[in-house]
C-alpha cells in the first residue's frame, strides 16, 4: 500500500532532503495571487496572469489531484555570501544558478519518485510532476506540507535547513495522510526587509518583482531601466541578498551534491575576467544550467551594467574604451542592446 511514510523513505533514498504531503486544495494564501498580480508587482512575467486562475488551486491543474507531495532539495555550497565580499571585483551571481540547472536533476529525480509510487500503488494512479515551471504555487504547498513556512522575504524557510532549498512536487489523485503545516517562526525580524539594496519590498511577505534585482537580471528581456542600473551593483545573475541575511541561513548546512558544486568560470568569479571571455566559452559555461535563462546576450548586458557599477579598475579595463572595436570571438558585445549598455557602463566608469 502507497503510504506517506513510504513515499518519505524513497524520497530520502533519492536524495531529497526534505518531504511532506499536503491536501490538494485551494488555500487561503492562494487567492494572494490575483490582488499581487493587479498591484502590477509581477511586470513582464505575462504567464502568470495567464495562468492565475489554474494557480489558484492545484485541483485546476490536475481535476483527480487529492494530494500534494512536495519536496525540498538543499543547494547551499561551502562558498562565502555576496553579503560577505568586499571586492567591487566580483561578478555577484546567484548561488542556486552555479551547478547544473534545477529543472533537469530535479526533473528527474521527481520523475523517479513518481515512477516509483505508480509502481507501488495497485489500483490506477495520476500524477503530474513539476519542478518550479508549472503553473503551481509551491512555496504555498511546501507549507501546507509542513516543509517550512513562508518567510517575510517570500522564500520557503525551514526551520533546521534555512531557505536555499528546491522545490519540487507531484499531484497525485491519492488521498495520502497530510502532514500539519510549518509554521511562521519570523517573528519581529525585519532583518530581510530592511537589507534589501532596492527596497523590492513594499510589505512583509510581499515581493514588487519590478524592483528586485532577480527580476532585472533575469526576467527583463530587453533594456535595463537606466534609472535602475545603479541599484544593481555587482550583481550578475539574481540576488541572494533577503536570504543571505535571514538568521535561519547563518548556520545552514553544506550540500556536498557534485551537481550544485559551482561550474570552474562560476567559482568567485571576477568580473573583468567573464567579460574577456569568449561567446563560445561563456556559452559553455552557463550550457545545462539555470543561466541558460538569459543566454549569452543578457549574461552580457547584465555584466556590463555591473562593471560600471564596479569601480574596480581592472573590470573597468576589461570593458575598454574603444567603441569602434568588434571582437571576431565576441560577436554579442555589438548587438544594439548589449552596445548601449556598454556605452552607459564606460560613462558611468568614466564619471568616477
Ligand atoms: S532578491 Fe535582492 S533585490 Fe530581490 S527582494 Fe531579495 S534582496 Fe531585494
Ligand atoms: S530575515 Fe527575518 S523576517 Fe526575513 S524571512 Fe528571515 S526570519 Fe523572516
């Protein structure tokens, strides 16, 4: 018999750290979505309004759905936080986006844990599988499942793991035992509210993505608001900034996993060194891992606004002065929306 305690035992042998089982149902905190999604706080991410009324309740997703089972992955390397480096040198990127990309390892991982449960189960079974792209409010169902609780900087937080944690999960038409949702253990803390270098937080608990430099660096397809530039700093790819500072990430433990180790051209990377690199060779770099997300161009745009933010000379030096120069090996640096991100970036370093 398909049990949540047995689902718990394959889960742990297929290397999750953490699971519970959650009812399907449409929770309270769900229907946050829609009044979040009118305040204009999502900006260009058009797929989640598109898919709001699905998110509202898994049960829209998957109409059988009786039961949630989510699971956490830690990804925390033994690496120093953004927080804690003093080097205007420094290419600042996002420590879930140095391994190899979530959706694949976890995707199959997920997948595995599925199959296993399908196998289990004598009678006819449905499931869905998702790893962060489905049209699923997770972090909601990761509390329900007693994973943790959501934080005031809208992470997942457990309460012995901290929040670089993965999330993933598999509706499934079984009504398995429930496990008692996590509870909110911020307490007074203000400690992400007050660190975050854009104040991308309008309330507690609520994210105007607009403002956050993940959304800028990630999401934004096209320009850069130049009024916005300045606030990204040396950031790259993503900010860890409302977790790194959380008092339950101070002490949270390492993953030794090889495919969260970060990539050798992502290890503390500098950031004069990644722009002298080739196409080719940041292509391969980011091939296979989250940062496939902006590809090559944005990866540029993003690296030129932070070496203008820099001040370091050598990152300065690496971007040059010369406006006429193409690199043969480099063909993304000429492409109009990297072009005009240079030229802000040169100005802004030759202001200093
Ligand atoms: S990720 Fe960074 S910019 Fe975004 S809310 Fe957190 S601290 Fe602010
Ligand atoms: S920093 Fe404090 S308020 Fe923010 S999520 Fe962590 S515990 Fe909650």
């Amino acid at each position: 018999m398909l049990t949540s305690e047995a689902i718990k035992t394959r889960a742990r042998e297929l290397q999750f750290d953490l699971c519970g089982v959650a009812p399907a149902a449409g929770f309270r905190e769900l229907r946050v979505l829609r009044a979040w999604l009118d305040r204009g706080y999502a900006g260009e991410m058009d797929y989640l309004a598109r898919t709001a009324d699905r998110r509202a309740d898994v049960r829209a997703v998957m109409p059988s759905a009786r039961s949630v089972v989510v699971l956490g992955t830690l990804y925390n390397t033994d690496r120093p936080y953004s927080t804690e480096i003093d080097d205007p040198g420094e290419a600042l990127i996002s420590r879930y986006a140095w391994g190899d990309d979530y959706h694949d390892v976890l995707g199959a991982r997920t997948g595995a844990l599925r199959d296993w449960m399908t196998d289990r189960h004598a009678g006819p079974l449905e499931t869905r599988v998702y790893v962060d792209t489905g049209p699923v409010q997770e972090r909601v169902y990761a509390q329900q499942a007693g994973l943790g609780w959501v934080g005031k900087n809208t992470c997942l937080i457990n309460p012995e793991l901290g929040s670089w944690l993965f999330l993933s999960e598999i509706l499934c038409s079984l009504p398995l035992d429930p496990d008692p949702p996590g509870l909110d253990q911020c307490g007074t803390c203000t400690l992400c509210l007050d660190a975050c270098p854009t104040g991308a937080f309008p309330e507690p608990g609520v994210l105007d993505a607009t403002r956050c430099l993940s959304y800028l660096t990630i999401e934004t397809k096209g320009a850069i608001p130049p009024e916005q530039r300045a606030g990204l700093g040396t950031h790259v790819y993503g900010c860890d900034v409302c977790q790194e500072v959380c008092p339950y990430n101070d002490t949270a433990p390492i993953s030794t996993d090889p495919v969260w180790q970060p990539r050798v051209l992502l290890d503390r990377p500098r950031l004069g060194e990644l722009w002298l690199r080739s196409d080719a060779e940041l292509r391969a770099t980011i091939r296979n891992g989250p940062m496939t997300r902006v590809r090559v161009k944005r990866l540029r745009r993003n690296l030129a606004v932070a070496i203008g933010n820099s001040g370091a000379t050598e990152a300065a030096a690496a971007l040059g002065d010369d406006r006429t120069a193409v690199r043969s090996d480099a063909a993304s640096i000429a492409e109009p929306l990297v072009a005009e991100h240079v030229d802000w970036a040169r100005d802004r370093a030759r202001r200093r």
